[in-house]
C-alpha cells in the first residue's frame, strides 16, 4: 500500500513538471541595464556589464531577467524614447554585445526578456522625420493635427485638451509640417498611429525580428495609451471631461478623466494579436513560449482583463499594479489579505492563468523606502511566498533605498517639468540609481570616475559582496526564499489559505498533500504579537523557522514552539511543520 501511494506521488510529480512551463511560477528580475554595471568606465551601465553579472542572477536564482530599453536613444525618457528598434544604444554596446548577452544567458540557463516599447518613438526616429516631410509610406504614422483656429481672434490651439502624463499638453505645433503632433509622454516622444495598419505591421516586425535573436518575451510598455478615440475617424479628437475632486491643476495629467485616451477596446485586440504573434513564432520556430509582461496602470477589471478576455488569450503576466497601488505601508492585516483575494478570485482560471506579485519599478520610488527599510524582507517574503508569479527590481533584494537627487541634478523628465518644490515627489531619479556590487569606489557599479546617477551613501555597508558573505543578510533571506518556490506546496498556486488577524498580523499556509505545510506569519505592526499557529493552520507541536527578516530574534533552522510563535513588528516569517 504504502509503495503503491508513493508511486501514485512519483507519478503525480511527473505529471507536475511536465505540465510546467519554463515562466510558470517565475522569478522575474527587472535589470534597469544604465544602472546596473558599467563595463567600460563611462559611468554608463551596458550590456557587457549585464553579461558579466548573469551569474549573480544565476546563482540568486532568478528565472529570467527583463530589460528596460536598451535601444538607440536620444534618452529624453532614458531609453523610452526610441530613434531607432533595431539598434542597440551605442553607450550601451554593440548588436554583437548583446548577441554575446544572450548566448551567455543560454548557457547558464537564463531567459531574457526586453522591453517593447509600441506607443511612441522618439522624435528623432527616421520614421517621424520622414513623417515630418510628408513622405507618403510615414506620414501617417503618427498622429497629426491642424489643430482650431479660433474663428474670432484667429489663433490657432490644439485639437483637444488631452493631457501629456508628463505634465501640459499632449499636443506639440511642428514647424515644417505645419500641423499638431500627439505625445502622450514627453514632447520627445510623439505617439504612433495604431489606425495605421501599416504602423501595426511595422511594429509586428520589430517584435519577430528580436524574438528571431533569442529572446524569451517582451514587457510591453505603456499599453492603455495605444488608442485614442477618433470620434468621426478623422481627427475628431474630443475634450476629455475633468475629474470631479482633487488634482485641480489644469496642467497635471491627473486632471483629466482619461476616457478618449486610454484603454480603449482597440488596445485590448492589440495585445491579444501580439500574443498570437508570439505562439505563431513558437510553433513555426519550435522555440520556447515567448511571454508578454505587461505594464497597464488601470482599472482593475480592465487589468485583468489583459489576461484574455474568454476567448483569446493576452499577456502572461499583466502586472498587478493593483496590489501595488492599494498596499503601502499603513496596509492592516485585512487590506493586505483582501488585495491577495481581489486578484486570485478575479483572474481567469485555467492551466496558463498565473497570479503575480509585484511592488518595485524603475517608476516607483524604492520598496525599502516607501514601507522602511524595517519592512524590506518582510515585503520580499510575501512576494516571494504568495503563489505565482513574482518580479523584483535591481536592488530590491539587498533592501536598496532611495536617493534624494537635488532639483538641479535631476534628469528625469516627468520630475524636470515638475518646480523645485514638489519635483521630487515626481522624480523617478531616486530609484535608479547605480546597483551596489560591492564597497570599492562606485560600488562597483564603473570603474571610472563618474557615474550618470549618483551612488547611494551607503553602499560600503549595503552590496551585494557583503551580503553574500554575511551569514544572514536581506541577499541571503531572498536567496532562501528562491530556493523554497521550488517545494511542490509552493508550486501549487490553488492551495493558498490566508487569514489576518486583526490588526496586524496576515498568516498564510501553502500546502500541497504530500509535501510539507508551509506557513508565512508577517506582522506589519510594530510590536511583538504572540500566536498559536495551530488556531489557524494544523502545524503540530512544533515548527522550523525556514528563514525571516533580519530583525527576527529566530535563527533559520531552529526548531520552536508552534502555540506561542512569537512574531515580532515589522517581520515576516516563513515556518514549516515538523513531522
Ligand atoms: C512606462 C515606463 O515604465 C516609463 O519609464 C516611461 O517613462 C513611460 N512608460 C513612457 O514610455
Ligand atoms: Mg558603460
């Protein structure tokens, strides 16, 4: 009997891994490449610097690394700006850089994904300036506009009052072509015109043309902008309304309620003809699923709706920016275990369905700034643990902090058309500074003598060298946290049973029969809380603490109490039954 049921799990087992696709239950790392290793001195990250720091990558465990844009630009958005997909940025490196990038990533058996940028280029991409001179192939590609002449005085506004997420109009006058542009972004950033099956095509060709290099899926950028509505389908471009209460400045895009700009169904067919695109590349090529990561800041019945919609399928991982919006770090117990449930109960069901996690960009100011540094492992043991999915940062798992950059040293465009005053509340520049490798000059990040973005104060006591060699250290935690995801209960992403106990506590179990009872105590209060573990989840007498924050008075390893499991403020805990 007992042989017979432990074939059965050696079957089952089996049957578990077959099914598993090499993103399913990944482990995505965000390498923002300007900041991350500079190879040759320029105080500029490159991809020879990716290459050489895959290992580490490697070794913390990750599934794949996805890249912001590492293609020629002007860099007016660091890269979202691009004058030309098909090359790479020269400060950046060579085609053959990169080609070198990804055959090292290969051999260690790492997936890399870039960063697909559809909505706009660059002003300086050849397509806009043909576009400019009227060329007959561009000049629709991007969306132009007399704009209206007031019949009184005789001056001549934009088409509408649409709103650039930078901050003023979305609307630039060109010179030579005598007409309005759109730019959603920065004035260097004019839109493309989806409308154009010509645009849509050439787009097609830049995805096929780097999934044709070897490249595992795209993040796709900015996606609710692709469309805009076109009342009469020829320039009729509506005023959007205002909102209603708060953001009273006429200038900010918060003003507006984006109802002609955003989201439109268009936008969702595209998305979903990309897929297809990139499960065609897959059959005809043999290769490995290629995966869509999406970047939608929106509703959340429109989010997940980027999932499919019932009968086509969209993106693999449409990034739960709602879990990123609604938890902070005043989140009680209930809010946090609400958000979890929000999501797993809304996304579709299904073999290819996964839930994600998600807290960090290069948009965002640091995790470890906004909920503490006190929190930093606490938030990677829930993101880590939770089922799914998980994408981190650069420098989120060594707990990295912002860095205030003063007004005059700012470069990030959205913060540069913000005042001296609030600019910061704007500026993405604190978030992505140099990654800190070790405690030589830089950190590690250049061995030249400047770095585009200063470093961080810290980073003699907070790098990756020191992490790795300190017997516990917030590296150290994450790696634990790696390598549990491989335990079949934490595979098993319907087995997830949370709780929270009023006000501060959240407790979950991952359990899958057969394999062993996980269970996650994070207490996001501040002062110690004393439970029974057993109240909640059949743990037995006695637990092991697998790993937990920094400040936890528990070692890994050790053996405790499961009835008066002591959880302390600000520490997340992972523990696992003792048969
Ligand atoms: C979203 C990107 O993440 C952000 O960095 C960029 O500024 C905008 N899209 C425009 O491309
Ligand atoms: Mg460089």
């Amino acid at each position: 009997m007992k042989l017979h049921i432990e074939f059965l799990t050696l079957v089952i087992a089996i049957t578990v891994v077959n099914a598993n696709d090499w993103w399913m239950n990944g482990n995505f790392y965000q390498i923002y490449p300007r900041s991350f290793r500079d190879s040759d001195g320029d105080g500029i990250g490159d991809l020879n610097g990716v290459t050489e720091k895959l290992p580490y990558l490697k070794e913390v465990g990750f599934t794949a690394a996805w890249l912001s844009p590492i293609f020629k630009s002007p860099m007016a958005d660091f890269g979202y700006d691009i004058s030309d997909f098909y090359q790479v940025h020269p400060e950046y490196g060579t085609m053959q850089d990169f080609e070198n990038m990804i055959k090292k990533a290969k051999e260690i058996g790492m997936k890399i994904i870039l960063d697909f940028v559809p909505n706009h280029t660059s002003d300086e991409n050849e397509w806009f300036k043909k576009s400019v001179d009227g060329d007959p192939k561009y000049k629709d590609y991007y969306i132009w506009h007399n704009g209206v002449v007031d019949p009184t005085t005789g001056e001549r506004k934009p088409p509408s009052n649409w709103l650039s997420a930078f901050r003023y109009s979305a609307w630039e006058w060109n010179d030579v072509r005598q007409q309005y542009y759109l730019h959603q972004f920065a004035i260097k950033q004019p839109d493309l015109n989806y409308r154009n099956p010509a645009v849509v095509e050439e787009m097609k060709n830049v995805m096929r043309f780097w999934l044709a290099k070897g490249i595992s899926g795209f993040r796709i950028d900015a996606c609710p902008f692709l469309f805009e509505v076109d009342l009469d389908r020829n320039g009729l471009y509506a005023d959007e309304p205002p909102v209603t209460s708060g953001c009273p400045d006429p200038d900010d895009y918060c003003h507006l309620q984006h109802i002609y700009t955003n989201n439109l169904p268009e936008t969702m067919d595209m998305i979903y003809q990309w897929r297809e695109l990139t499960e065609s590349f897959k059959k005809e090529n043999g290769s490995d699923t290629k995966i869509l990561l999406t970047e939608a800041y929106t509703d959340f019945d429109i989010m997940i709706k980027y999932y499919g919609d019932g009968k086509r399928k969209g993106s693999y991982v449409p990034f739960n920016f709602d879990f990123m919006g609604n938890v902070n770090k005043d989140s009680k117990a209930v809010d946090v275990v609400q958000n979890v449930n929000k999501w797993l109960n809304a996304m579709p069901k299904g073999k290819d369905f996964y839930p994600n996690w998600v807290l960090g960009n290069h948009d965002s100011k640091r995790v470890a700034s906004r909920f503490g540094v006190e929190k930093a492992d606490l938030v990677n043991i829930m993101l880590q643990t939770l089922p799914g999915n998980a994408v981190t940062y650069n420098g989120e798992e060594l707990a990295m902090t912002d860095v205030f950059i003063k007004w005059e040293d700012t470069v990030d465009p959205q913060a540069c058309n913000a005042n001296p005053t609030n600019f910061n509340s704007y500026s993405r520049d604190p978030a992505r500074t140099p990654f800190q490798w070790d405690a030589s000059p830089n950190a590690g990040f250049t061995e030249g003598t400047e770095t585009w973005l200063p470093v961080s104060e810290d980073y003699k006591v907070k790098n990756v060298m020191m992490q790795e060699r300190a017997p516990h250290s917030h590296l150290q935690i994450f790696k634990k946290l790696v390598r549990l995801r491989k335990e079949p209960s934490m595979q098993d992403i319907s087995n997830l049973q949370i709780k929270a106990v009023p006000d501060n506590i959240v407790i979950y179990s991952r359990y899958t029969p057969g394999s062993s009872r996980y269970v996650i105590i994070l207490n996001l209060g501040s002062t110690t809380q004393t439970i029974n573990i057993n109240d909640h989840f059949p743990v037995g007498q006695k637990v092991e603490i697998i790993t937990a924050s920094i400040s936890s008075d528990y070692s890994d390893g050790e053996v405790v109490d499961a009835a008066r499991f002591s959880a302390k403020g600000n520490v997340g805990t992972v523990v696992v039954a003792v048969q």
